[in-house]
C-alpha cells in the first residue's frame, strides 16, 4: 500500500467552493483561502439558526494503547462512507498541534484512504487559529507583568496617579497565568522571567503548549463572538496580595486578547480524500480540557449535514465522558449515537494476564482476556443513554477468525450493533456496513443523560465522576485540594463542571493498570480554575502540558523538496 | 477631519481579485484569503522573470523625532499618486508587528487618506507570515536545547549509541539563538530555562520580538525558496565546547524550519484607500537588520508595474543605508529615485539651539536652524548617485511662510525637487505634485555606488560606513569587539555586509544629538553575525530587541463592539 503522504498527493481534490457548495452554504458565508481551505462565516450560523439539527455522532475508543486504535481514521473514513451513501455528512475535528508534529512522526489528517487532505496543510498553520491562541494568552501574559513591573518600580501610590489605574497588588506567588508557544520545549517548562534590573520582579513561570491554555478550551466552547468575549474577560490571571481574584477583564486585556481571537471563531473548512466536507475547529486537550472540536462548528454542520461524525479525545473515560459533561452541557446538544473504535492489538494489550507476545499474533485466549476492557467502554458509553455501535478497525494481519468471535462477542453484548471498518485500506468503500449501522442507531430514541446534577456540590460530582463514571472506590484529596474545593465553592465556581486531568493510559489514575482495573482510588492533588471555560480541572497525577523533543524527532526528516513540497510529514 | 479608523471604514473596498487582475497577476497566479487580501503565489515570479523592471522608488526621511513624520503615509499616498496619474504602481511595504500595536497607540497602515485598508486586517494577522517566524524560530530554539538536553543526560557515547547522530557538544555560554514572540514582553527580555530536574541544563536565555529575528531579515532577501532553504541552513545557533559553530543545518532542523517559512515566502496584497496595489511582506528591523521589505515583493511588483514605492526603516543614516549596502547588493536591483520625508515639526527639533518652544508654532529662526538635519540627508542619499525629492509633510496649522522658505530652500539645493504633500489630508489629489516630480526624477541617468566595496576587511567597510556614511571621526571598538572581528574575519566571513546597529534618533550613537552632530566617534561593543541574511551586525549602544508596555498600554482601547467588529486600534 502507498504511504499516507503519496495518497493525499494522488487525490484529486476539488476546489474548497465546490465543497462549501455542496455542504449548503452560501456565496458569501464563507472566505476561501487558497484552494484547499476555507473560513466558514459565523454569518451562516445566524442564518442558520432556525434550521432543524442533523444527527450528531461521537467517535471515542477504548484505553487507547502503544499500537493506536486509528480514531481518526474512523471518524474520517465513516465520514466518507455516510457520504457514499449519499447522506449529507460533515465531520468535525480538531486542529492537530505543530508541536507534536515535529516531535513525534504523525500528523493527524487520519492516514491510508480516510484522511483529510492535504495533509501538510492541515498539519501546519492552517488558518492560524492556534497561532492566535498563542498571541492572546501571551498578551495577557506581557500585560500582566508590565502591571506589577510599573506597580512595583513607582509604588501604588504613585502607580495610580500617573496612570490613571487602581492597584492590582499582584502576588507573584499566585501567578496562575504561564505562557504558551506550539512546540514541544521542555527547557521552558519551569523558568524564571524578568531577571535583570529594569526588567524584574523576578518571578517563577514557564510555558505549556498551546493547545492547553484555556483560550483553546474557549474557543470550543463559546456559542458566538460575544460569549467568548466574556468568557475572555472571566479567565483567571493572578491573584492579589489580598487573595482576590486578578481576570482579564480586571487587568483591562480581555478586550484585546478577544480582537486577536476573533478571526479564529470562524472554523476552517477542508475535505477528506473522497470530497466530503470537515470543519477543523479548536484544539483542546482531553485531559486538563474537554478534548473535542467547537460548539460553533458542530452548530454550523449540524443545520446544514444530516449527519456531523465527531471526534473525543483518549477513551470514553476521558473524552467521551469530558464531551458530555463540559461540551454537551453547554452546548445542549446531545450526541444520538457514538462509535467505539478497538483493535484486536488494541485488546489484546489490555489482556490482564502478564503476556508480553507479540499483539499481532493470533491468541484468542489474549484477546478474549482483554476484551473486558472494551466491555467496560461499551457499558461507560451506555450509561449516559447512547446508543454505542463498535467498530473493530482492521489491520493488515488481523486473524479473521478473531475478528469474527469478538464481532459476535460485541454483538452479544450491550452495543447496539458492530462492524468491522477497512476505511483505511479502502476509503469510503470500507466504511459503508459502519456507515450503515450507525444510521440506524442513530433512529434509536433519546436517553441521553448527564452523569452528575450540575446543581451539586463540587465534591458530589467529582465523586460521582470517579465512581460511578470510572468505577473507581472513592476519592482522596490532599490537603491542598480540600482547601481549594473549599473556597472555589466559597468563590461561587460550585456551579461549573468538573473535568478530571488523569493518565488516558488506563481507566484508572495509574498507566500501568491495563484492562479493566482493580477497584483503585482517585487521589487528586490539586484544582485549576477554568472560569472562562467553565470547568475545574481536578489533577489526579501529573499531566504533561509540555512535551520534549525526544532523540529522534521528527524534525530531521521534515524539508522542502526541489518542487518546493514539504517532504517527511508523516 | 474623521479619525482614521473611521475613513478607513467609509471607504469602499474593491474585492482584491479587481487589484490583482489591476496589477497584472494572472488568475492562477494569487490565492485570495478573503475578500480584502491575496497570498501572490511565486509561481508569477518565474513567469515575470524575463519582463523589464518598472522604476523603484526608495522613500526615506530626516532623523526621526517624537513628532512622528509620516514617511508611511507618504509611501502610500505617493503610490495613490501615481496611481491617480494613470501610471501602473505598487507599493512594497512591511507587515507591521503585533506587538508595538497593543503597546504604543498605533498601527502601521499609514494614516488619514493614505491608508492601507482595512487596518485591523493589516494590523493583526494578515496572512500569517509573522506567526510563521516565530514558530520556525522556536523550533530551532526547543531544537537545540533538546539536543543539550539528551546529550547531557546520556554523555555523549551512549547519546551516539542511542540516536545515531554525532553529539554536538554545546557550550551552554555559547549559545547564541534566543527565543522570539511578536509581543512587548519586557520580563521574558533575561531569563533562566531549563529549571527543575528533568528538564535542564539550566542556562541564560530571553526573548526577543519576532521582527528582530534572523528569520526576519531572510525573508526579506530570500530570492527564491531554494535560496531561503540555503540562507536557514546557515544560520548560526551556538558554539560547541571547542569552539566549532552550530548551524541550523548541522543540528538537522533547517529542512523543518524552512518547512514552517513556506507559506510566508508569498507576499500579501492588499490594497491603499484609493484601490492602488499593495504588497505587504518581511517586517526585518532598521538597526540590527536592513529594515526594508523583500526582495521577491519587489521583484513580482517591479515586473509588473512601472513604478515600485518602498519605505525604508527610520532616517537616510539608518533604512536607506542598510537598503543600499545590504540589500540592493544582495538583490541587484538599485534605487532609481529616492523621496526624503521631512515636516516642519521635525526640523524645529533638530535646531541645534536649545530653544524648548512648541514646535508647532512659527519660528523662522528654528526652522533654519534645523534645516542642517534635511541637508545632511539629502547630501546622505546624493552620494549614493540616487536623486533625492524632498517632501514635506503637511500638517494642520503648518505656516505658510515657513512652508515657502522651505520649498525654496531645497530647491536651491543638491534635491532634485522638492514638494508638499497632502496625502494625509487629500489622499491621492494631495500627492499628485509629488508623484510628478518622482517620475521626473526617475527619469535621470542612473548612477548608483555602495558605500564600500564588500570586497573590503570587515574592519574598513565599517571605517568607511562610520566615516563617510554618518561623517564621523572614526571608530572605537572594544576589545570583545575587536577579538570579534578578527575572528569573523578569519572564519570566512569577511564579505558579508556590515549592518550598524545604533540609535536612530541621532546621526550619530548618541540620541540626544539633534540636527548634526558635531564630530563623534562610533563606539561598537560587539558584533554578531547574521550568516543567513548575510551580514554582520556592529552594535553601537543598546539596541531594544524586544520592547516592553507602557503605564497606559493601547490595549486597554482594543476590544470587539456588538457588530463583532475590532475597535480602538489607532
């Protein structure tokens, strides 16, 4: 089989208006640019407003594994195959990070025959969305050092008169607000900024990358230009030397950091190998954020396709779960049905057993030990009242007398239906039997339901999440949770959702417990206020926001050849 | 007269399709992102190769003063000129920087009927060339320290064992590539990277602003993307522990870095109020860098039109220098008329009496008294063999008695001409006299000649730019420096151009010098070496690379109004 890079070059494309064309949008609701992408006005949503709502389908996976399960390749290639059919379909997907991209070899256009194409385009700037991200919150970042820099160097008083402004008495030690760039740089991970004399005071700080500033969770979850300019304003920078709460708004930067954000509100619209239309919004993380696409993209594709295939981020304990109890309950859209991708490697990794053969190799005793894991997801998914169809994604050397045992294994069980997808290898063609079985569970009536009462206090729903939405035993908070939990309840954040920052690796806290662990604990070590977003992130280990570039990134395969085309993307 | 904003918004645009068929460019030949500006695709660069130039026009000014001069809205309101006189035209200027915009009240699309428009398209994003430098800049930034990173924590045996690569041995005192963000971030200026166990070696770093980048000033005198692959390649980032130099190539990432620069080799049209061309491309400093636009915007502009207008960066002593020396060498192409900008304001401050009276108002005496500064820039550029046309800026309440002597003045000097503008206040109607004159003037004979033959030691081209350049008494280097030089000398790269990096508000180093300077001696500290963009920067005094905010920061006006659009950029 051709590589990834040599299929998106072989495929024809058709030029971006026709696809806005053919997606129902209008002449002069959207803003090409070039011939392969597109911004999509957000003059259509309001035109759009009271059109009825297609179907909205969420792609999730099982604990993902080393082998990855190929969730986008899902979500790209069942795309392909409802449009064969002859639906009107849109996905929505995230825009991928440079940083990975020139760390670890992998883009994340999808791959074989389901991908979004071209992928170098998708891959780098695209329309600069992130790169706006990246500027506002480092705006905020420049402001809210100039402020205690003039405050500290003429004094409060003397600040006032000549400025015109109150005193905002920040406390270095309760600067909460880092800086963001998208790369992955570890030696910026921990610093210390404005050393030297005119430049001070000196304080701790450091960088994340950009998909993980709360801008990017924003830009999801904002329904209009005006909702996410007050969500802006909400974000919360510092605190005083008084312990009150220092936001943008506060610091007088909101407004600016909203005008740099404004062009990125506007999802960017591409298409997959076979011509059917992706809108590419947001980037957040699933861990410390919600991990899904935005609410004005799938707002926009869901008035105009009968179908709009999504992608959550990790396992359905992470993204899956984070999509219904951050993104659906601000949205209010419920999805109607969700596919549960797995592979036979996939499963077989989480055999409980301690067998370290090779995953590829037929063990039906392997995988019928690890199909607990995929049962578990199964039932997760189910809970919350949505009808799961499972898709085994098939890899070249997949033993078909496995595939036919956990086709019927699955089809036993609680999911709605299962199909085998070859979307990799064969495009729309190889997602048709998926495409088919998800339209039917997509006819299925409505349960859907929240796994918490919003209306709860902050520690009832996270000890709901735990246990009831991962099967956990209980939680623990250290010392410096409980007192946080306290006074974000104090502070009026009671109401916001909780979003658990924890391993993707296992459905428990720790990477290590494969399968479907024993009961476990969930000790969180700390809270993060996401005001602006509106969720608090409760930490339950350590979550990397800043990756390394490791020994052999990918960097030193990337070049511009003498046609001038980008080589060595993945 | 209505603000600028506001005459900006009145106005009529065409859709930039009308301006790129108006410019000549074939249909296939720009990609439109939106209706108000088009990336020109290079592939118009190799159809035009063979076409004759139109003429160029260099716009340039008297030194500097607080008042503000208006060589911006001269550029552009010359090109609407020239326009409006039916003469195909188009002016090359800068993008201009994020970062100054949110700090000091101010964009850099010109002003009242000069105006490149829509200013907050030109003023933010645009197409995204900008954002380009920084993250290629950055990645080579984590890059590096990445390598220091895995090479330290392995030695450099096991690093080899591991990776297959050779270990490069970095000096940590030796590194020399910072890290950039297009925001005035005073506290990033000094700072410690790499803290906390895992991630270091820890050592000094900063940041600069993105314009100030090395990557900056290759995409201005790139002539190809073939050339610009070449020029990142080497690109100098450290020094090993044996003193070797640490290029872009030799680390591996100057493939992936040229990837990112990709889409930026394409300059941005967009259009003056008037609807005459305008391409927009590279925003390179005038002190540490050549402070002009590129050299592939010139080169599709000069091929297409009959008369290109490009601005260079602060007075004749500084921009027009560096243009002449730097860039003209590297791109063949020389000036054929340059227009020198002064305003009555501007020579009042450059009286070399101590009179501290407003500058608005009439005083004959100080006007003479200033009017040295204007003859020494028009002596400045004569002696590059390019005709000078003066300009004075018009402003409101100007005297027309001083107006009148100054006209006579300058005509009665070494100027081919000399005119008032009112682009300002008229848009194209109050520059025609001027454009007049221009093309008078760039019907003379041509009789340019750099300032130094580049076959020269580093250490006389640079005698001869202090000394017949800027008429000082000589040079004085320190001892680092001079340790510098010899060593740039001896490692090969002697034919490079010398770039003087020094205060612009002063003909001479020391910016509290008006008018013309009495005998000076230009003290340089250290040199560094721009191996890509091909010259050797001479740093007399501090230059500010990376600016900081203010008390009263412009981004306290910035914000969205409920129409969704931006408001309160100057």
């Amino acid at each position: 089989m051709l590589s990834d890079i040599e299929i998106s070059r072989q495929c024809e494309l058709q030029p971006i208006e026709n696809i806005a064309t053919k997606l129902g949008l209008m002449k002069d609701e959207f803003d090409s640019f070039g011939e392969t992408k597109a911004k999509v006005k957000l003059s259509s949503q309001r035109r759009l407003k009271n059109h009825a709502d297609g179907k909205l389908v969420i792609v999730t996976a099982v604990t993902p594994t080393p082998y990855g399960e190929g969730k986008t390749v899902t979500t790209i290639g069942l795309t392909q195959g409802l449009d064969a059919l002859g639906k009107k379909t849109c996905c929505c997907i995230r825009q991928p990070s440079m940083g990975p991209i020139f760390g670890v070899k992998g883009g994340a256009a999808g791959g074989g025959y389901a991908q979004v194409a071209p992928m170098e385009v998708l891959n780098l700037h695209l329309t600069g969305d992130i790169h706006a991200i990246s500027s506002a919150h480092n705006l905020a970042a420049a402001a809210l050092d100039a402020r205690l820099h003039h405050e500290s160097r003429l004094g409060a008083q003397a600040f006032t008169n000549q400025s015109g402004l109150e005193p905002l008495n920040i406390n270095t030690d309760r600067i909460f607000w880092r800086r963001v760039v998208d790369h992955n740089d570890r030696s910026l991970r921990q610093i210390e900024v404005g050393l030297g004399q005119p430049n001070g005071p000196e304080h701790a700080s450091g960088f994340d990358i950009t998909a993980s500033s709360e801008l990017m969770a924003i830009l999801a979850l904002s329904r209009s230009v005006e909702d996410m300019r007050v969500r802006v304003g909400r974000v919360v920078l510092a605190e005083s030397r008084d312990g009150e709460l220092i936001t943008a708004e506060k610091l007088g930067v909101a407004g600016a950091m909203a005008a740099i954000m404004l062009d990125a509100m506007a999802p960017t619209l591409m298409q997959t190998l076979s011509g059917a239309p992706c809108l590419i919004h947001a980037g957040p993380f699933a861990n410390i954020a919600h991990g899904n696409s935005s609410i004005i993209a799938d707002d926009i594709a869901l008035k105009l396709a009968d179908v709009v295939v999504t992608e959550a981020g990790f396992g359905s304990d992470m993204g899956f779960e984070k999509f219904c109890n951050i993104k659906v309950h601000q949205s209010g859209k419920s999805p109607d049905a969700a596919v549960l991708v797995t592979t036979l490697k996939a499963l077989k990794s989480h055999a409980s057993d301690q067998d370290n053969s090779d995953v590829t190799e037929p063990k039906q005793t392997r995988l019928e030990a690890g199909f607990a894991n995929l049962e578990w997801h199964i039932n997760n998914v189910s809970q919350y009242g949505v009808p799961v169809v499972v898709t085994i994604n098939r890899f070249e050397h997949d033993c078909p007398k496995e595939l036919a045992w956990l086709l019927q294994k699955v089809r036993a069980s609680k999911a709605f239906g299962c199909e085998i997808s070859d979307a990799f290898s064969q495009g729309a063609e190889g997602a048709k039997a998926l495409a088919d079985t998800v339209l039917a569970a997509c006819e299925q009536p409505q349960h859907f339901k929240f796994l918490y009462d919003h209306g709860l206090p902050l520690r009832e729903k996270l000890l709901t999440l735990a246990e009831v939405g991962l099967g956990a035993a209980g939680i623990e908070l250290s010392a410096m949770a409980t007192q946080q939990l306290e006074k974000l309840q104090a502070e009026g954040f009671g109401h916001l959702s909780i979003c658990l920052a924890k391993t993707p690796m296992s459905i428990s806290h720790d990477p290590t417990l494969k399968g479907v662990p024993n009961p476990f604990v969930i000790a969180v070590e700390k809270f993060t206020l996401n005001a602006g977003a509106g969720f608090i992130t409760a930490h339950a280990g350590k979550v990397m926001t800043m990756p390394g570039l490791g020994l052999k990134p990918a960097y030193l395969n990337i070049d511009i050849d003498n046609q001038g085309n980008i080589v060595g993307l993945a």
